[in-house]
C-alpha cells in the first residue's frame, strides 16, 4: 500500500467474496484490476492485491465504509450499502433508484453511448434507454466512464497458447469431429453464455432453416443454460471450463451477437474478448458496439424498417452471414488486425489511463 494513493471502495451487489463465476463479476473483477494500476482498492474493505484470483471478504461479510475511511465509494447494484455509505460516492447506472441517483455524487456508465445520452438525459431518450429511466428524471450531476477491460490472456499470441490447445484438446475434438463426418465444408459460429429473452437468436434459426445456408453453416451455444430452449438449428453444448472456452473462442469462424436495442448502451465482454482475439463477430448495429468496432467494421447488420430484434426475418442478416463466412484468408487475416487493434482500447493498461483521467476529473468537480 502507497499512503500517496487515493483508496476506493468496491463492492458488488451482495458479493462480499467476489470470485470469477459470471460475466458481470468478471467485468468488475477486470475493472479493479485497472484501477489498482494508480489506485489502493479495496474489495468490501480488503484490500486487493494485483496477483489475487478472489477479492473480498472470506467470511462472506459485508463491511459498510465509515465516514473518511475511503477518498472514494463505488457500489454497483446494493441499495442498502449505498445509502448507509458517505460521500463522495458513486452509483453503477443500472438498476435505477430514484434515491440512490439523487444520494450520488457520480454515475458509472459502461460504454461511452451511455454516459453520453445519460449525461443529456430527457423524455425523449425513454425508448432509447429501453424504459431504463423515468420520463422525469432529471440527468444525473455527473457521469463517469468505467470501460469494460479485456483480460491479458485473451491478447496472447496462439503460438503463445499450445499448452492450453493440447489439455483442451479431447473435448474439442469430440464436440467437432462428431460433425466432420457429414459436413466437412461447415464453418462454426458460435455464441456464448446464457440464452435470454434479450438476446434469443431469431435471425441465426430462420437463416439456418434456408438448406442453402444450413449446409455451410454450423451454429453452437456454448453454455446457453435451460431458461429457452432453443431449436434443433443450434447446437447447445453444455457450460466447459473457461480455458476451453477460449480455446473454443479462437478456433470459431465468427461468433454472433444478437442483444436487442439495449445494445445500444449496454456493454459486452464477449464482443471484446472476440476482437482481442481477431474474431469475426455478426452483430447489429448498435451505438456501444459501433464506438467499440468502429463505423468502418464490415459485419453490422442494418434491422429492416419498422422490424425489432424479434422479427425473424432480416435480409441484412442473411447477406452479411453469407460474407462473413465467405471471407478469403487475405481477407481474414486483415480483419483479425483491425479487430486486435481495436481490442487494445480496452486493455487494462489503456482503461487504466481512461479511469485515472475519470475519476481525477470526478475529484475536481467534487472539490470544487
């Protein structure tokens, strides 16, 4: 511990012992460990080492931050801590309290898109928050950027990764070669983590119902859980330890990404995580993922007029599905260089900079 580093306090929800088990406790996982590059954290009161694996406390306590104990609170999605917590103190942008936005000195957006319609919030942005918001409610007085953060691993060269291609190995090979025997010519897309409501897949089912896309084509799930079924089109392959699933991650022709419109704002790791590794990604076009891959990217899919997410057919869809799984290997590997540069906007090392810059100005506008 450096006394001439300021000292913030983290807290998850109700995680009083945060351990690397779902995508939002990896994301703030990833973001301590850009903080802790110019910032003493500590975790629900302990203090974060940057070689721990699990952060907090492990007698599951949760301890509330005392007045001057900390130069900055940070709380994400625990009304009760929040409330009982002093200022200055900052409040994650979703899910929307009336009295957490009004005791908080800051709100933490994600992604620029959102601090950026945040910070001008009016009636009119309602639908485009996706009802996230009241129609009344004033901007908050301050909004902060805390970028998602890439983990390190995911900007290791494959050359760089053999070992974990060998130990991973026998389940890859059961899961592909049960499927090489008849379809050879398929190329893989791949989606990750759970299946919602939000992001259910109608466009990769009804393009899959076309023979003609069906016999180049094969689309995995991986860990898409029990909560929607999904139909014989997809193949659901069961949740695989994680070493895998980056392996599964690199060795896909591209992944798809299918979230509805609060993709505007909303962050995504796997998106990340994807171009870290130069991997094509399918995907609507969305505010959050247009600043992250840039307006030139060639994948965005465009809704037709007057359709939703919900609506099956999409001719963009099909268009761009077909180009993406087309792309010649020169044409591959300049993308995977596009992608991999973009990526290292949301290294640690360049989020770090981002929060130093963040919460710097967040001190002078509370001091002033």
């Amino acid at each position: 511990m450096n006394i001439n580093r300021k000292k913030v306090y983290f807290l998850l929800s109700a995680e009083a012992y945060l351990e690397p088990i779902s995508g939002d406790r990896i994301n703030e996982m990833n973001v301590i460990r850009a903080m802790l590059e110019y910032y003493d954290v500590y975790y629900n009161g302990v203090l974060v080492s940057k070689d721990d694996k699990v952060f907090g406390d492990k007698e599951r306590i949760i301890h509330i931050p005392k007045e001057g104990e900390y130069d900055l609170i940070y709380i994400r999605a625990n009304r009760d801590v929040f409330l009982k917590s002093p200022s200055p103190k900052l409040w994650f942008a979703s899910p929307y309290y009336e009295d957490c936005f009004e005791q908080a000195d800051g709100i933490v957006c994600m992604t620029m898109p959102w601090k950026l319609a945040l910070e001008t919030y009016n009636k009119e942005k309602v639908d485009y928050f996706c009802n996230t918001y009241p129609e009344e409610m004033p901007p908050p007085k301050k909004c902060i950027l805390f970028p998602q953060v890439i983990d390190d691993s995911h900007f290791v060269e494959n050359k760089a990764s053999e070992r974990v291609v060998k130990k991973t190995k026998p389940l890859i090979e059961n899961i592909t070669n049960f499927f090489k025997k008849n379809k050879l010519n398929q190329k893989v897309i791949r989606h990750f983590g759970p299946i919602r409501p939000s992001n259910y897949p109608y466009q990769v089912i009804e393009a899959l119902n076309d023979k003609k896309i069906a016999s180049k084509v094969r689309a995995e799930s991986i860990g898409a859980g029990k909560k929607l079924a999904l139909p014989k089109q997809i193949i659901n392959v069961s949740r695989v330890p994680q070493e895998q699933v980056s392996e599964m991650l690199r060795s896909a022709s591209a992944i798809w990404y299918n979230q509805d419109a609060s993709g505007h704002i909303a962050g995504s790791l796997k998106v990340l995580e994807a171009m870290a590794v130069g991997v094509p990604i399918i995907l609507p076009r969305y505010d959050a993922r247009v600043d992250e891959l840039g307006e030139e990217y060639p994948f965005f899919w465009d809704l037709d007029d007057e359709s939703t997410i919900k609506d099956e057919v999409q001719d963009d869809f099909k268009k761009k599905l077909m180009e993406i799984i087309n792309l010649t290997p020169e044409k591959r590997s300049k993308l995977e260089k596009y992608l991999k540069k973009r990526a290292k906007r949301h290294s640690k090392e360049s989020v770090a900079l981002i929060l130093k810059s963040e919460l710097e100005s967040f001190w002078e506008y509370y001091n002033d």
